[in-house]
C-alpha cells in the first residue's frame, strides 16, 4: 500500500480511513427500534418511527445531518422521510436564531399526533373508497342491466363504506376526550391545564 513498508505481517490500516461513526447507546437503540417495528407494523415505514422517536427521546431539534449520523441513514432517505413526518402533523421545522439549516423536533401531544396521522391517511383513504363505490352504484345504475341483487350487494358495501367514514370522522373529533386519559402522560407540561383552569 502507498505509503506504508511491507514487512509481510498484519496489514497496516489505510490512512484515509475514518472513524466508525458513535452508536446510539442500548436503550436509546431498543427505544428507536421498538417504535420504528410498531409503526411498521401498522403500514408505515419503519424509519419513519424511528426518526420520530429518536427526536421525541433527544428533545431538542436536530438538524438533518444529525439524524442521518445518529441512525445511519442516507442523505436521501432522511429528506424523504421527514417530508413525509411533516405533512402528518408528527415533526415540526424549526430554525435557531444561530442556525443556518433547518431542525427538526418532535411532535410531543401524542394524542394529537395519532389523531392527525389517522386524519390524514385513514379518512381519505376511506373518503375515497366510499366515494369509489358511490360511483360505481351510479354506473351500475345507469347500466339498466345489472340484476337487482347484485346492485343490493353493492348498495350494502357503499352503506358500510359510509359508516366506516363516520366513525373514523368521529373518533378525529372525540379521541381526545377518550383516550386523552391513557396518553395524558405524554403530553408536554406547558400544555397541562394550570390549577385556575381546573
């Protein structure tokens, strides 16, 4: 190797190599990745949970860089999962003063997050189903050929559809008063109603 004598024994390390990068310390790690198998589990990807959660347990923003280092991950891969993380409500840009580059911090309402994830891609989805069906009734409809029965069977799928709608639209509007006890817990001490408010 240039550089370097050979003496024929244990190859001498190259010059330009760099450091291993820190690891996250065991239970941050476990933290980290136990959200990001949850959120996986429920359909999302599993960085997308664990950029969160590394976020909400540091508490403080964290640039891009930062995350791609503390998680090692691409460059690429953080710019789209924080994309994604923000147009759901779960993490927030924020700039310092000091700052030249954005940061990025955690949404710490959990109820609020869930029911805004749940806003987000739940109701439309099913908004859309709904209104899918809706359609095809119509053209059914105006087919004129399509046998009572099946149209009966799909009167019924767009009736579940609808209802479906509905109680996803009214658990965004009382999930905070339902579960708002489970998840009191974890809602930031600023927003805990003071002693007058009680």
């Amino acid at each position: 190797m240039k550089g370097y004598l050979w003496t024929g024994g244990v190859t001498p390390p190259a010059p330009e190599a760099l450091p291993a990068p820190e690891k996250l310390p065991p239970w941050e790690t476990m933290a980290v990745e136990a959200v990001g198998n949850v959120i996986e589990f429920w359909g999302f990807k599993r960085n997308q949970g664990r950029v969160w959660a590394l976020l909400y347990l540091r508490g403080e923003p964290l640039n891009a860089g930062e995350i791609e280092r503390e998680l090692d991950l691409s460059k690429g891969g953080v710019s789209m999962l924080l994309r994604d993380l923000e147009r759901w409500g779960v993490v927030r840009r924020v700039r310092q003063p000091a700052d030249t580059v954005w940061r990025y911090a955690a949404e710490t309402d959990l109820v609020r997050m869930v029911t805004h994830v749940i806003e987000e891609r739940e109701a439309s989805f099913v908004s859309r189903i709904r209104a899918d069906l809706a359609e095809a009734r119509r053209l059914a409809q105006e087919a004129g050929v399509v046998a009572a029965e099946r149209l009966q069977r799909l009167e019924k799928m767009v009736t579940l559809a609808e209802h479906v709608e509905k109680a996803i639209r009214l658990f965004i509007k009382t999930a905070r008063l339902d579960i708002g006890g489970v998840l009191g817990a974890f809602r930031d001490e600023s927003s805990a109603p003071t002693k007058k408010q009680r």
